[in-house]
C-alpha cells in the first residue's frame, strides 16, 4: 500500500493562494480550518472504496485520480480482474503513488458482480464499501460522509445511491410497478448486510437478487444524487471488452421483449 503523499493535495497547500500578504490570511486560515476539519471527518469515516477494473488503463487513471484528488485518506482497494500483462504493467506505472491505494489482481476474469462480491467478502473490513465504476470522473467531494451520516441515521438503511426503477429481469423500466435498485457505477453499501444478503452476480444488474432481498426483509435503499458528484461514462469498459454475458443475456433479452 502506498503512503506517498498525493500531489495534488501538495499543490493545493502550497498554491499562491495560501501565501497572500495578512489582507486576505483570515479567509485562507478559514478554507485551511476548513480543511482539516473534513479531513478529521474523513479520517473518521468507517468506509473503503472499490473499483473492479478490466483492461481499460486509461479510464482507470481518470477514475482514481479523480476520486483521490477529493478523498485521498480514503482506502482505496482496484480490483483487476484478469486483465492482460501489459495492461496490468501499465497500471503500476503509475499506481502505487497513489495515497492510501493498494492493487489487488486476480488471475482471471470473473467478471464485475462476482469481483464486488469478492472485494466485499474477501477483501474489505470497513463499516462501509463505496463501489465506483472505473469509467468515472469524480467532480465534486463531500457526498460521501452525507451518505455514511444517512444511512447511520435508521439502522434499516442499506444503502445509498441513485435509484433505478427495473422489472422482474432487470431491464429499465418506467412502469411504477417495477423494483427500485441502487445504479451499480456509484453506490455505498452497509457489509455486514450485505453478506447477509444473495451475492452479487455475473448479471447485466448484478445487484438484483441482492437488494430485492433487502426490501423483502424490511431493509432501506437511500436515494442520493450521486450524478451531482460523479461524471460516469456509461459502458465505457463494456464498449471495449463487452460484457461476457454469453447465451443467458442473450435469452433474457429476447425474454424481456416478447414480455415473458
């Protein structure tokens, strides 16, 4: 794991701004108490983040280095899953100066539900786990410790994130019959309800079976406007790779179409 201090939090402390004559100091002492009264937050927060990565380096780049820029006390855990040599060479170019981020490969692909189960089961020990998509651009900090204090406000809050209306396979719908789901690419999920819950899935949405559990024994899904935050690409990994589903997405598909 690397304790490299992030550069862009260097750059920030010794901006121009930080060392004006005593008119404007009071203000700059203000952001800099500020500051650090975030970080002591943050330092505080019982939350680690994820992302499951599959042979797109140069999105992962954009991924972390965004998402550290405003959380770089934050535990970050990237989570490879089987990509090819020269992809994962590339990667730890550059990774390992990151603050607080440690590379975790597997030596397949198992693809991305399975992966986030893994990391949550097998890797994590935080309260909370933050699963990121790795075709995002993190804009803006603060929603994560709004989102640990939601979900700690009623026991029964499972987890936070965008809502998604879906219908009995999964596929969108604007039906008000439909199930609500957390958005996969940017959601916070309590652990020790997770695990009691079925396990994400090698799935077009890989959280189905999981939160519709949750709502079956009486548990919450908290929506928060995670867009406001965080830029997400939309299949920028699956445009490149694809999704591996095979013959059962395939069927769903057609299933879903003909209203099976």
């Amino acid at each position: 794991m690397s304790k490299k201090v992030n550069g862009e939090l260097v750059k920030l402390l010794l901006s121009d701004d930080m060392i004006q004559v005593s008119s404007t100091y009071t203000s700059n002492s203000k952001e800099a108490t500020d500051e650090s009264t975030r970080e002591d937050v943050l330092s505080q927060l019982d939350l680690s983040a994820v992302i499951i990565h599959y042979q797109t380096p140069d999105l992962l780049k954009i991924a972390v280095e965004s998402f550290k820029r405003f959380y770089p006390q934050t535990p970050l855990y990237v989570v490879d899953n089987g990509s090819d040599s020269d992809v994962v060479d590339s990667v730890e170019d550059w990774i390992g100066s990151q603050s607080n981020t440690q590379w975790v490969r597997l030596p397949k692909n198992v693809y991305h539900g399975p992966a986030m189960d893994f990391a949550a089961r097998q890797i994590v020990k935080s309260k909370f786990v933050f699963f990121l998509d790795s075709d995002t651009e993190t804009k803006e900090g603060g929603f994560l410790e709004r989102i640990v204090e939601r979900l700690e406000s009623d026991e029964k809050n499972y987890a936070a994130g965008m809502f998604n209306r879906v219908n009995k396979r999964g596929f969108s719908t604007n039906n008000s019959s439909g199930e609500l789901i957390l958005q996969t690419p940017y959601m916070v999920v309590r652990r020790a309800l997770y695990l009691q819950f079925p396990p994400f899935i090698h799935h077009g949405q890989p959280t189905l079976q999981n939160f519709r559990e949750a709502w079956v024994k009486g548990f919450k899904l908290v929506e928060y406007p995670m867009s406001n935050y965080i830029d997400h690409l939309w299949r920028g990994t699956a445009r490149k790779t694809g999704y591996g589903l095979g013959w059962r997405a395939k069927l769903e598909y057609i299933l879903n179409k003909v209203g099976v």
